[in-house]
C-alpha cells in the first residue's frame, strides 16, 4: 500500500504551514505597523510638549511688554512708590499673568520690589536665584553695547530682552525672561545705564505641567532631575542655551496600536477562524487609531491660533485674517473696518467678584460680540480685556452703525455667578482700504480707542485725520498733572468756610484743589479731576489734596476739614488704612476730618465700600453726603451704610423765594436729618433772604458766597491770627 500523501493531501498538510506563514507574515506587518503608529504618536506628543513649553516661554516676555514699555513705569520707578511698583509691575503681574515670582532690580541690579505667587514680598528672596545672574548681566552688556554714546537709551534697547531655562538653587528648574522697563513715549527719557530690569520666573512645576498635559492630552507628565527613574516611559530632555540638561520631561506615552495587540491576542490565538476576525478588528482599531490622532492634531492647530478661554481667534489668527483682508481689499476695492475694543471696568469687576467672574465676564463679552457681526468677519481677543473685530466690505456708515451695535451689547448688564455686573465698552474705529499696513491700522484704531476712553468711556471713536493731535493734546495734559503731583507744582488748596446757621461762628472749611498750569494758566477742576479718574492719577491727586488740608488744619488750628473724596479711591481696599496713616502723619485726629463723598457711591451697594465707611466712622472720622437731593436720595442706603452729614445741593438753595416746591424740599431734607441724627449742610447761600428762611428751617450749616468766597490759606489763616476769640470766626 503507498503510504505517500497525494496532492490533495499534500495541499491540506501544506495548508496549516500556509496559514501559519500567513499568520506570521501578518503578525509581523502588524507589528511593525504597531510600532510606526506608536512612535507617531509619541512623536506627536514630544511635539506637542515641545510646542506647549515654548508657548510658556514666549508668553513670558509678551505679558512683560505690557507693563514695561511704557511712561508710568520708569517715573514710578524712579519716584520708588511700593505700592505702585506692586499694582502694575510686580504683585499684579504675577497675580494677573500667573508668573511664579516676578522681580524688579535697580539700575545697580539691586531688588527693589518681589512678589511670589501674586503677593508682595522681600527683596531678600531674589537672593535665592543666583541663577539670573547670567540673563541680567548678558542683557546688561548688549543694553551697554547698543546704547553706547548715546544720551537717551530707548530707541537702542527697545526690544532687547534674555530668556532661558535656569536651574535654582533648590533644585527647581523655571522659565525666566529679563527685560529693560523703558518709557512708552519720547516724553520721558532714560540715560544709558540707569534703566531698571524687569524680571519673570516661572517655575517648570507640576501645575504647570498639568496645564500642559490637560491642553494637549498627555498622560502623567512629570519634571524629573535624571533619567534613571523614568523606566519605560517616554523623556525629553529639559536644556539651556549653553547645552546644558538640566533635567527631563517625563510622561507615559499612549501606545493605541500595541495596547490593541495585547488586547485581541488572546482571539487571535483562539483560533483559525477568529484570526481573521482579529485582523479585521485590528485593522479597524488602526484606523480608529489614526482618526484619534488626526483629531488631537487638528486640536493642537486649534489651540495655537484661538484663545484657549473663550475659543475666539487669538492675535495670531487675527493678524493672519487681517492680512487676508487687506488682499481681499486689493482685489476688490472695497474698504475694511477694524475695530479695537476695550471693557471700561473690567479691573474692578476682576477685583470685586474674583479671577473666576472676571473670565465669565471675558467669556459672556466674546458671545456678545460674535452674534453681532457676519459669518465673513473675524472677532478676535487680542489678550486681557481687549478684543477686535474686522469687518470686511464696508463702509463708513456700517461701520459706525456696527461700532454703535458693539458699544450697545456691551452695556447690557452681566450675570455672574449670581452678581450682576456692569462693565461696558469703548471701541476705537478705522475704516481704510488696502494702502495702509497692518501695524498702521492697529496703531490707528488704538488712537481713536484712547480717544474714546477719554471722552467718558462707553462710547466709540471713528479715527480721523486730526484726532493724534487730540490724543496727544490729552497725554501731554495727563503728564503735566503727574509731574505737577510729582514735583509739587502747580497745585495749591483754597478753603471755603462752613458756617454755624444759629450762631454765625465759623465751624469749619472746605477744601477745593486749584491747578496753576505753567502754560494754559488755572485749569477748571472739572478738566482734570476727571482726567486723573481716567488715567490713574486720583489715588495721588486725593491723598495729596488730604495730606495738605490735614496739615494746614493742624498747624492754624481750624476746627475740622474736610475733603472731597472720588469713589474711584474707593475701590482701593487700603483706602481707609492710607487715610489713618496720613492723620498719624500729620498729627490731626480724626474728628477734625469730614470726607465728603457722592451718591454715585452709595447706590453701588458693595460690601467694601460698606466696610470702608464703618471702619473709617468708626475712627471718628466724619462722612458728608454732597449734593444730596440730585440723585436717588434713598433712606435705605442712608441707613445702610451710615453717614453723618447731608449737604444740599445749591440748585435748591437758588430757588429758594421763587418756588414753593423747592421751599417744600428742603424742609423735608431738612427734618429727615434731624430725624436721623444728622447734620445739614446748605450750599450755595447767596442772599439774605435764603439765609434767612434756612435759618427758620432749623438747617445746622451754611455754606456760600454771601457768608464768604473760597479763601487762600494765608487768607484763612489771617482770620485765625486776628484774634483769639472765637468771635472772629464769625461771618
């Protein structure tokens, strides 16, 4: 008997062999597969940590610019406010930015001013970071090198700056820019050498990582100082700009392909059959794979031209959009409109209700504004509170219609997380065609936004030819009223007497600030009062206008002061602190100091003007309500929030003798203080006849020209010489 297989046989002992070859050629193909996917996809996560470090890197010297360039800074910085050098330059980076320290050195590259984690804090910490030594030094030769024989460093140190990855002493490995504080304007200048540094640090710790990690979806990314704890895990290194490894980043990387063998290999081992199976689902997952990668790619791309907090474009992708539609102007004809928008009260919003209301706040605005324009156009968040839109294929009257729709949108009220809000916003407009650059047409829409701001806010500017001579017009007067703080000139206090209405004897004065301005004479406070609210400067106009009546008050002996107070230095939590120090500084106690204050003030309802005004009464300090009787004149807030004085407003004393509802007013003021344990300020008495009906009214005090005219100090100060009676300080 032929014990030889036939073919047929042959084929079926063959078919096993056949299948397995199969088998192993296809698990081989999908091994290799396996492991291109995988390192794709590690390759794509290096990247994508790569490019999240760097964008760290590169935003730190991008906040820095905000604060740095710019006027207020180098003359703060040579003034050496603390408090001012923390509000914009140190503390209020690293709170608003999240820089872990922030540091600002003198021109001898001493500290003057810390902060860590948005707090203030000794310049004895800078000591710890002998690692900035290099960055400053390397900046300070090439500040040198280009600024040589030059009397006014600006121009040649305007964007110089260092960065790099350093090494602490503590082990901790950060991210650290170095950049000069230079002035914004030629108005002020800076001598070679005498500029400040600026510095931020932040720290390649483990929040920061997550931030990366949660952004880009990389699992367990970690710091590690060497690589023999890493194990199986995918590394990068962490290097400076000498070359140096300063440690490596870690995270364990996502393995699809690999994980999906391990997965379906108990199937494929099953069986015969199965196998083909599995190599369907294998070939299925791969696929599923790659769409997962094609996916977080397309996230990555996302992410790198929108901002991250309300998914609008970013100043990338509006500077690429604006490019766009210049061409698109080119080849059309048509014109464009660019508008630069501001929120007016953001800060305060920020500040009141907390970080987390304020990005509400930024989110609700950013909606707001994309339901307002066409799918064609681009509105974009250009960082902070500002945001811009284009407006392609317009005109002039569109564009200020759309101008007037944003500034609208704006004002409607806010909610958030329970509070409502009110911000508002101002908007600078430029419609031009394609003839201008992209700089240039920024630059003009900054200008009429800065107008706009200054003509009250919440409201918007279409730019024109004349209005840089109006901007600039307003930043000189700005600089003049700081330097005249600064230096002391200018400025001087006059001092209205307040009269006792039974007794004619003179209770106290008003303090009126006057500007002698050196080249546009007496200035009307009612130009720059506002002004300083605008830009900043009332905190200094006030607390100088307080510091001068609270001595002229000590030294010739007048009974109380008293003093107007903005309810923008309200917002300042240290308000009443600032006013206790200046009452220690020149010895006057707190019942001789009357603050008068609006009630603008009163109908915000916030809880820290409330507890400002108790801890100042509580003091013994006395708080007038001026112009009581021309706004809501609510007995609810009176109570609330306690006050001592109610002064009436001289629209109602004019009309006294001439109407009889005025008459009737005034009497009910009158008695709604007595009833609250008030006193009552008229102002504005002018004649006999209002004298004498306010004195058979029961009103406490009188306050006008008949009685007396605002006096100089001197003046004043004659009367209390005169005599030592308390006879002469009768009208």
């Amino acid at each position: 008997m032929n014990s030889r297989p036939t073919l047929p046989r042959k084929i079926i002992y063959a078919m096993p062999a056949l299948a397995m070859l199969l088998l192993v050629a296809v698990a081989a193909f999908g091994w290799w597969a396996a492991s291109r996917i995988d390192d794709e996809a590690i390759a794509h996560e290096t990247r994508a940590i790569r490019n999240g470090i760097a964008e760290v890197v590169d935003r730190i010297p991008t906040d820095q610019e905000t604060v740095t360039v710019w006027d207020d800074a180098v003359l703060q910085v040579r003034v050496g406010d603390p408090v001012w050098i923390d509000d914009n330059l140190t503390a209020w980076v690293s709170d608003y930015y999240g820089h872990d320290y922030v540091f600002l050195l003198g021109a001898d590259d001493q500290p003057l001013r810390a902060a860590a984690g948005g707090e203030a804090v000794g310049p004895e910490v800078f000591a710890s970071f002998a690692a900035l030594a290099p960055l400053v030094s390397d900046l300070r030769a090439r500040m040198a090198e280009t600024s040589e024989g030059l009397a006014d460093s600006t121009a040649a140190v305007t964007g110089l700056g260092a960065s790099d990855f350093i090494l602490l002493d503590d082990g901790r490995v950060a991210a650290a820019s170095v950049r000069p504080v230079i002035p914004s304007t030629d108005r002020v200048s800076q001598a070679p050498g005498s500029e400040a540094i600026h510095i931020s640090v932040r720290l390649l710790d483990q929040d920061l990582l997550a931030e990366i990690a949660d952004r880009y979806d990389i699992h367990d990314l970690t710091f590690e100082a060497g690589a023999t704890t890493i194990a199986d895990r995918a590394a990068i290194p962490v290097s400076n700009s000498a070359g140096r490894i300063l440690g490596v980043l870690a995270w364990e990387p996502r393995e699809p392909a690999f994980q999906l063998i391990r997965d379906t290999a108990p199937v494929m081992l099953g069986s015969v059959v199965m196998a083909g199976l599995g190599l369907l689902l294998l070939l299925g997952r791969l696929r599923s794979t790659s769409n997962q990668l094609e996916t977080t790619q397309a996230r990555a791309s996302f992410l790198a031209f929108h901002d991250p907090l309300t998914g609008i474009p970013n100043r990338a992708l509006f500077e690429d959009r604006l490019e766009q539609a210049l061409a698109n102007a080119r080849r059309t004809g048509s014109s464009l409109a660019v508008h630069y928008i501001d929120l007016d009260h953001f800060k305060h919003v920020n500040d009141t209700l907390g970080h987390p209301a304020g990005d509400q706040l930024i989110r609700q605005a950013a909606r707001r504004l994309c339901d307002l324009v066409e799918e064609v156009d681009t509105v974009a968040r250009l960082g902070g509170d500002e945001f811009a839109v284009i407006q392609f294929e317009t005109t002039h009257p569109e564009a200020e219609e759309m101008s007037q729709r944003i500034v609208a949108a704006l004002e409607e009220p806010f909610e958030l997380d329970g509070h409502t809000a009110r911000c508002g916003g101002s908007v600078g407009v430029v419609v031009t065609d394609a003839s201008q650059s992209p700089e240039e047409i920024l630059r003009q829409a900054d200008i009429a936004l800065y107008e706009a701001k200054g003509n009250g806010r919440g409201r918007a500017q279409l730019f024109a030819g004349e209005l840089g001579d109006a901007v600039r017009e307003r930043r000189m007067l700005e600089l003049d009223l700081r330097m005249a703080l600064l230096n002391d000139t200018g400025l001087e206090l006059v001092y209205q007497p307040i009269f006792e209405a039974s007794t004619g004897e003179m209770a106290g004065a008003e303090a009126l600030v006057r500007w002698e301005h050196a080249t546009r004479g007496r200035m009307s406070p009612a130009t720059f009062i506002p002004l300083a609210e605008e830009r900043g400067l009332i905190d200094m106009l006030g607390f100088w206008v307080m510091r001068q009546a609270c001595a002229y008050a000590v030294a010739t002996g007048l009974p109380w002061v008293a003093v107007n107070v903005s309810p923008v230095q309200f917002r300042d939590e240290r308000f009443a602190e600032r006013v206790f120090e200046i009452l220690a500084e020149t010895g006057l106690k707190p019942k001789r100091l009357e603050l008068e204050i609006t009630e603008g003030l009163l109908l915000q309802n916030s809880p820290m003007v409330q507890e400002t005004l108790r801890h100042l009464r509580a003091s013994g300090i006395r708080v007038a309500l001026d112009d009581f009787g021309t706004g809501y004149s609510s007995i609810s807030y009176l109570r609330n929030h306690g006050v001592d004085k109610l002064k009436i407003d001289q629209s109602f004393t004019a009309q006294l003798g001439k109407d009889a509802e005025i008459e009737s007013i005034m009497r009910s003021i009158i008695d709604l203080g007595r009833a609250m344990h008030m006193k009552v300020t008229a102002e504005g008495v002018e004649t006999e006849q209002q004298q004498q009906m306010l004195q058979e009214m029961g009103c406490n005090q009188l306050q006008g020209y008949l009685l007396s005219r605002p006096l100089t100090s001197e003046r004043l100060a004659e009367q209390f010489a005169a005599a030592g009676s308390p006879a002469v300080r009768r009208a």
